[in-house]
C-alpha cells in the first residue's frame, strides 16, 4: 500500500495500518506524517471472499483441528489485503 501524500510504500505490518488510529479514524503515514483513512472496495471483498473461502473449504477445512480457524483467518486476510485501499483524510 503506498501513501495517498508521498506515494511511499506502508508495509501492511506497519503500526500506521494495524495500530489504532487517531481520533477521528485518521492515521499517520510514517515518511510525511501525511493523515490518511483505510477504506475498502465492497465489489473487490465480496468477490475475494467468495473465492477464497470456496478454494479454502475444499484446500485448508480437511486439515485436522486446525483446519476450520485457518480457512477463516485466511479469508479473512485476503479479503483485507485485496480490498484495502488508503485515502486522504480529511483535515
């Protein structure tokens, strides 16, 4: 994901993306200090829900005990990843 300021990469592990935001639901880029919200594309989440979740059931669902959480947590994950988008904030 890159910053909607200075177009700088934000890992998808960074504080900025994972920690809590700021009031008003702002966060801060952390090259420019640039305020920016994540939002998300409904039509992109719903599509890779949908596969990832039909791909899961029948790939990580039959793994003994662990299987059914990590179907979940890997839609779960994927849908985020492929529909997150990061936009200015408004001031």
């Amino acid at each position: 994901m890159n910053c909607p300021h200075c177009s700088k990469a934000i890992s998808l592990f960074s504080p900025a993306i994972l920690g809590p935001s700021k009031p008003g639901g702002a966060r801060l880029c952390p090259h420019c200090e640039g305020k920016f919200a994540i939002t998300g594309d409904p039509k992109i989440a719903v599509v890779v829900a949908i596969g990832v979740a039909v791909v899961g059931f029948f790939v990580l669902r039959p793994i003994p005990v662990v299987g059914g959480p990590l179907w979940g947590f890997v839609t779960v994950f994927a849908t985020f990843v492929a529909a997150a988008r990061l936009k200015k904030a408004d001031a």
